[in-house]
C-alpha cells in the first residue's frame, strides 16, 4: 500500500468523507494547555480509529510542549503516517525526523531563506520523507510551485506569531486558487466547525489539519467524525 499523505488523503476523498488529519500538539500559544491531563499517544489512537487517513504531530517544545519522544511513541503505536510539524532548519533534523518514524515532514516558507527551502525540499525527497510545504501568501504559494511540491499548505494563520493572530478559513478561500497545477492543498489552522471544513473544501483544498478544535472538544472522537462528515457545527 502507498503509505504517502497525499495518497491517504486521496483515498479519503474518494470514499466520501472530508479528509482530516488531526494535529496532536500539547500547547497552543493562544489556547493554552491542550492536554488537560490527557494521553496524547491514546488520543492519537483513537482518532486513528475514527478515521484519520495522517496524524500531525507538534513537536516543537518551547512554544507547543512537543517532543521527538511524542513523535517516536506516535509513529510506533499507531499504523498511520505521521507527518513531523516544526521549525525544520537544517538537513540533520530531516535525518532525525525519519529515524523517529514519521513518513513526512513541514517545511515552512516563511521559516527559511527560498535556497535553503529548496535544499530542504530535495533532501528531504530524498530520503524517503514527503514534504508538505506551508505557505501563508500567495507569493509563497508560487515559491512552493517552483519548487515541484506536490503536497502543499496553507497555514490560516501566520505561524510566525505562533498562530496567535486571528485568522480564518478565508486565507485559504482566497489562496487556494493559486495552488500549484496537481498539488494536495491542505487548508490548517483556525478552522473550528464542520461548516468551516467544508468551506476550505469547497474553496480548493483536498484536506484540512484540526488541532485546537478537536482538543477542546467535550467528545473528541465525535468532533472528530462530525468534522470529517462534513455535517453541521458540532456542539
């Protein structure tokens, strides 16, 4: 089987269900503690249960409390891909990313000059980790087109001020059309209800990463399922 997120996310589509990867972060810097007591490993395996085609793992530690430790533990105990989201820098975190077990790696825009975007990029191909490349603008849209990517982002909030800004699902409404020609577009950040997910969906994105929204719900799984069915706001 392709075990590729953008494969996975495909599949997804395909069997009539709104493709949601969810985001396993400890700390939102605008939110706070996420966790309130919770396992994020058995967290992660229920919402592998639900459905999730990827899981998105935070492990950034300053700002979002995650570890390398949590990605390891993830991508042992659970059967999906699971995609490392950090400030990735430099070829030895690639390296480190895959020795953790994760299958594809965030590479940020807006993190790194264009030359060392693409080094990245390259090297990340590599050694046999998928890329999702972020963009906030459209400027960084066209870059992640010249480059080749062919899983792309757009991060609905800037993460430069750590998503603490208040941005929506329309960045991605009025940037997906710039994607690059046969890219995955996934829409992130900031999308809270099903009738949100629809609209990154219905403005060009093939997925959506829900982090804060399923943390701080009352019955994750049902959020959750709620999210991916693309029914309603769930309350």
């Amino acid at each position: 089987m392709n075990t590729k997120i953008s494969a996975l996310i495909r599949a997804r589509k395909q069997a009539g269900f709104i493709p949601v990867i969810p985001d396993i972060k400890c700390i939102s810097p605008k939110e706070g503690d996420l966790l309130r007591g919770r396992d994020p490993v058995e967290v992660a395996k229920l919402l592998a249960e639900a459905g999730a085609p990827a899981l998105s793992v935070v492990t950034e530690s300053k700002n979002f409390g995650g570890s390398l430790e949590l990605l390891e533990r993830i991508a042992a105990l659970t059967k999906l891909p699971t995609l490392r989201k950090d400030f990735i820098t430099c070829v030895d975190d690639l390296k480190i990313t895959k020795d953790c077990g994760a299958e594809a790696i965030l590479l940020i825009c807006a993190a790194q000059p264009f030359s060392l975007l693409i080094k990245l990029y390259e090297e990340a191909l590599k050694i046999g980790l998928e890329p999702l490349v972020e963009s906030h603008t459209k400027e960084e849209l066209i870059l992640a087109g010249k480059i080749g990517a062919k899983l792309v982002g757009i991060n609905n909030r800037n993460i430069l001020e750590l998503e603490r800004d208040d941005g929506t699902v329309s960045a991605t409404e009025l940037l997906a059309k710039y994607k690059p020609k046969d890219a995955i577009l996934i829409s992130e950040s900031s999308i809270q209800t099903p009738v949100e997910a629809q609209a990154a969906i219905r403005a060009g994105a093939d997925a959506v990463l829900i982090g804060t929204a399923i943390w701080q719900a009352e019955n994750m799984r049902e959020c959750y399922l709620a999210l991916s069915r693309g029914m309603g706001d769930y309350v």
